[in-house]
C-alpha cells in the first residue's frame, strides 16, 4: 500500500516558488519510488478559510463524541483537514515573510485546532516544512521553526531533510515567480525533506500496523490551565462607587 503525503501550499500568489518546490518534490520522489507514494497538493489561496472563532464549541463532549468546527459548512477547511488526517505524512510549503511563514498558514493552521481537541487526531504524523526566502539570510530557519510550533501542539513529528546536511528543513532562496527552479541546492533540499517524511512515514506505519498500535493520547480541556478565580464581592461600603469615576 503507497504511503500517502498531503502538501500545503501556502504561499498567496499565483505560480508560486512555494508550489513549486512542493510539486516538483513530490513528482521526484513518485519517480525515485514507484508506485510506493501517493501525493496531493492543496494550494490555500484557492480555498475559502474563516478564521478560528475561538469559541470552545469545537472538539469532544463528555461521552466522546466529537463535535465539529462551527464553520466546517462554512468554508472548506474541513475536506483539507479531512485529507491531513488520512495523509500518513504533511509536508508544508510556505513563502518567508518577516522571518515567519505566511499568514494564509498562520490563517489556516488555527483551524486545526478542532482536530487537538478531538483526542489530536494528527498525532505521530511526520512533518517537514520547506521555507522559500527571497533575500540570503531572509528567515527562512525562523520560518521553518515557527511553522514547527502548532505541529508540536498537535503531536506531530517533526523532521528534517535527511542525513544530506540534517538541517531544519528545505531552505529555497528566490525571489520572482518561478526563481526557486534555478536554485539547485534549494531544489536538492526539498526532495530531501519530502523523501524525509515518506521515509518516516513509513517506518511509522509499518510500526502501527505490526503492533496493531492505537493512540492512547486524549486531548484534556482542563490540564495546565488555570481555574477561574472566584469574583471578589463588593463591601456595602463600596456599592456606591460602582460606575463611577
């Protein structure tokens, strides 16, 4: 069975070098691996994503049902979040801006948010980020980095691009429209990072499999936060200088 691989694409303009450094990624590994990979690639910019409300409606009640995103007949986050949760592995693909990927992700990774809740159901899923920067020096480690941090808060597990160099991922280094495809190294990385995940990705589910292994991880809405502090009742002394200044 073809260890199957989700990309985001997640840069906001057209005929990005973010896409494609993912694509032309993931057709390189397809023909280094036959018939062992499947892929798809979601591009953001074409989706229409709302923003997490952070209503605490979403995740699971006390019986275990779990209760979905208020706008997951909104827009069409949910089918993307369905396809990451049937994926094996995730690879993301995001332009630098500011030392940070760009907000299109940070927009749509807030919205994974249902998915920790409901007993992190991306949790043990390999992860690698390729960052495409178009100045030397531009941030494209900080970016990769940042990207790390809601994976992490949804149990993933984070790799690299491989014993190529082990760095924190793939670093492409363009500026215009279709630059990253003369940027060998930077090419070079990103097959690395995406043969990185398959490679993970299938020890992992080779593992799952022989072990008959399920996730003992559930997602728990009061560990580590603080309890609401009990209100301070008003003296009768004091009655008279409520709403005044």
């Amino acid at each position: 069975m073809a260890v199957r691989l989700i990309g985001l694409d997640c840069s906001p303009r057209d005929g990005s070098n973010s896409g494609l450094l993912l694509t032309h990624s993931f057709e390189r590994l397809a023909a280094t691996y036959p018939g062992e990979v499947e892929y798809e690639v979601v591009v953001l910019r074409d989706l229409m994503i709302e923003g997490c409300r952070s209503c605490d409606i979403c995740g699971k009640t006390r019986d275990g049902r779990y209760v979905p995103c208020i706008s997951a007949k909104k827009d069409d986050v949910q089918g993307v979040l369905d396809g990451m949760v049937a994926a094996d592995g995730i690879v993301i693909a995001t332009p630098v801006y500011f030392g940070l990927p760009s907000d299109l992700f940070a927009k749509f990774i807030m919205r994974t948010r249902v998915l920790r809740h409901q007993d992190f159901r991306l949790a043990n899923r390999p992860l690698g980020v390729m960052a495409i920067a178009g100045r030397r020096s531009g941030g494209a480690e900080t970016a990769i980095m940042a990207t790390w941090l809601p994976f992490i808060r949804n149990n993933c597990l984070l790799v690299g691009n491989g014993d190529a160099t082990s760095q924190f991922g793939a670093y492409g280094w363009a500026g215009p429209r279709g630059a990253i495809l003369t940027d060998e190294w930077g090419m070079e990385q990103g097959f690395q990072v995406a043969e990185r995940v398959f490679t993970v990705s299938k020890v992992v589910r080779a593992g799952i499999e022989a072990l008959g292994y399920e996730s003992p991880m559930r997602f728990s809405y009061s560990s580590g936060t603080r309890p609401e502090p009990d209100k301070p009742r008003l003296k009768a002394s004091d009655d008279s200088k409520v709403g005044r200044t």
